[in-house]
C-alpha cells in the first residue's frame, strides 16, 4: 500500500489543556479520507497540524506529494476579482488553471465580481478553485459543501470524484454524514484527542446493517464513547 500521509503519535498542548494525545493516521494515495469529531475532539487541530499552520509537539507527519488547501474558514481583499485572484493564485504557482475545474466550479460567474460582493457559496466555490490551481496531489478539502445550493453541492461531489479518478487523495472534513458515505473510501473518527475508530467507510456501514440504525447514529456513538 503506498501512503499519501502518515501521522505517528501527533501530539498537541495548548498551555495545560492537551488537545492531541497521539494520533496515528494512515492515508492511502488515491482514497477520499473522511477526518470526523464532534465539536472539541481535536479535529480542526489534527488539520491544521498536517497542513502546516500550527505547530505540533511531538509525533511525526510525512506527506507524499504537492499539497492544496480549502480551509472553513478563509478572506481575500475585498475588492479583489474573482479573476484576479486566480491570475494571481496562477502566477504564484508558476501555472495555468485548468479550464475543466474553473467550468465545474462555474467561476465565470465571478469573474468579474468583487470578493465583498460574492455570496457565501460563491466565496466557497473561488477557495475551491485557489486551492487547485497548483494542481496538488493531496487536496485538504474542509466543509468544501458549506453554503452551496443542491445543484452546486452535486456538481462539486462530481469534481471530487473526477479528483480521485486522477489519482488525487483527498482529506475531507465534513458534518454530512450522507457526503461521507458516498464519496469517502476511509474515515477516522476523533474522540477527545485520540481516534476511537480508523478503517475502511464499508466496514462500518456494515456494522450498522448488522446492527441496523443510521451511519450518523454510530458516528455519534464512537465518538461519544458508548
């Protein structure tokens, strides 16, 4: 099996509070992986530790290939356009965009707006796009549905599809339980700094044909403790 990512024993502190209590993660090349945690758990550490934006103190993380990031929770300048921002993103990469991503993520309706006048899906939509534009190997895609209409979240779950059918990993955290289970291949459940589950998504939708009730209801279970 060859990795895309690998987490040893990551370890997080925030003065006495200890966040991350050794965190081991195995991503495979290729998979759509699900980072999951009820509010608390550790799971935006977890992210931004592997992504680079936060320090860790100690554990090891090793990412094979290029990396591409959507965080939750991002601004541009107000007034920059959407195709300046891509022009800009472009140059700084050193490469063009690709026509077919800028078509699914419809950013021709942005072109000409201003970040400040762009609605909550759209600003989603043009983050979306930034982080792609390098063409990364691992994509780090956090909420990438948030504030999107039903049309616009199909379009994009098609587009991640077309991702991993290029050979791209994707790292995804989000709270739709249905989005998981049908694009995700594996998936880690988070509880109180550890994992309280990692393994294939089918293994668990299997324990709960078993067991019958929702993939939501045993996500809550794991990472509740019962």
């Amino acid at each position: 099996m060859t990795s895309a990512l690998q987490v040893k024993g990551l370890r997080k502190s925030y003065g006495e509070k200890v966040v991350l209590k050794g965190i081991d993660l195995c991503v495979r090349k290729g998979d759509i992986f699900a980072l999951l945690g009820v509010n608390g758990a550790g799971k935006t550490t977890t992210l931004e530790c592997i992504e680079g934006l936060r320090r860790y103190d100690g554990g090891s993380i090793s990412i094979n290939g290029k990396i591409g990031i959507q965080l939750q929770s991002a601004a541009l300048p107000a007034h920059i356009k959407g195709s300046e921002a891509i022009r800009l993103f472009a140059k700084w990469n050193k490469t063009s965009p690709d026509p077919t991503m800028l078509a699914v993520l419809d950013t021709d309706s942005i072109t000409n707006k201003q970040y400040q006048q762009m609605s909550t899906g759209q600003k989603r939509r043009l983050h979306l796009a930034l982080a792609l534009i390098s063409d990364p190997d691992i994509v780090f895609l956090d909420e990438p549905t948030a504030g999107l209409d039903v049309e616009g979240r199909i379009s994009l779950h098609n587009y991640i599809l077309h991702l991993k059918a290029q050979g791209k990993t994707i790292l995804l955290a989000s709270h739709d339980m249905a989005e998981i289970e049908s694009l995700c291949d594996s998936m880690a459940i988070l509880k109180d700094g550890r994992i309280a589950f990692s393994g294939r998504v089918l293994e668990l939708t299997e324990r709960i044909q078993v067991n019958q009730g929702s993939l939501e209801q045993h996500f809550l279970k794991i990472a509740k403790g019962e």
